[in-house]
C-alpha cells in the first residue's frame, strides 16, 4: 500500500467513534456524527442504538434535539477487555493535550 491510498481497516470500530464523537459534544445531532466519521446517517442512528441498548449512552429529549450522558465506567464488550471502563478510550482520544 502506497503513502496515499486509503487504508482498508482501522483500529476502531464505527462504535467506537460515534461513542468518541458523543464523549466530545453530547449535543452533537446524528447528521453530525456520521459526516465526521464518513458513514451514513442511517448507520450512524444505528449505532447510537447499539450503544444504548447497551448502556452506553442514555440519550435525553430536550425540545426538538437529543443530549446524551456517556456512562464512562461500563466496561468493554469484550471479555479480554472488560474489567477496563470505557473512560480509558475516551480519554486517551477527547484529552490530546496530555
């Protein structure tokens, strides 16, 4: 692969991303979410659902937008990977200045 071609995986995963995107602006619309990270807006609701089905984001109606709360201290989903919450993720990429 050349300097410039686009790489064919990355390390995280769409979740992780919109769960990153929400960290960052708990008011960020879906729109939003997914022109950041380059997926539809209908996979991007989709993956806010994921999320909250799972516990990670609680979104809350407030007039016509939602703002979610990020429940930082839920583990990962995966077993190698549970006992560490997911504020170890979220820090490492919405703190850059450390």
């Amino acid at each position: 692969m050349g300097r410039n071609a686009e790489p064919r995986w990355t390390f995280l995963t769409n979740h992780a991303r919109v769960l990153l995107e929400i960290a960052r602006n708990p008011q960020v619309r879906v729109r939003d979410i997914a022109a950041s990270i380059g997926i539809t807006e209908r996979a991007a609701q989709g993956i806010v659902t994921d999320l909250k089905e799972a516990g990670y984001v609680d979104p809350v109606r407030v007039g016509r937008r939602n703002h979610y709360s990020v429940n930082a201290g839920q583990g990962f989903r995966h077993p190698t990977e549970a006992d560490i919450p997911v504020r170890a993720l979220i820090d490492m990429f919405t703190d850059r200045e450390r």
